[in-house]
C-alpha cells in the first residue's frame, strides 16, 4: 500500500458502510444510523486532510 495515493486508500474507508448498512436492515434499530454517520464523518475528514496543499515556493 505504500505506492497508493493517500486519498485513494481513505476512501476504502467507505467500504465500512457496507457491513454497518447490511446490520442495519437486518435489525431496524435507527441507533445504528449513527455508526453510518461515523463512517462518513470519518472517511470525510480523511480525505480533507490528505488533500493536496498549495505550497507557496520562496
């Protein structure tokens, strides 16, 4: 993994959306609508933070 571009791995973290998903429907409960936010929070910021800056050259 350490040839992939940091973006491209944190958005294998959506890939948690599917078991959280799959849980869900299986038992109904909204509480775990909040792992689903989570996960999404989570993937977000990843993303934010491994964006590319603009660096200014002196």
């Amino acid at each position: 993994m350490s040839a992939s571009s940091p973006r491209i791995v944190t958005l294998l973290v959506l890939l948690g959306l599917a078991p959280v998903a799959y849980y869900m429907q299986g038992t109904g409960r909204s509480i775990v609508a909040l792992s689903l936010v989570s996960v999404v929070i989570i993937a977000a910021s990843l993303f934010w933070m491994t964006k590319p800056t603009e660096s200014k050259t002196v």
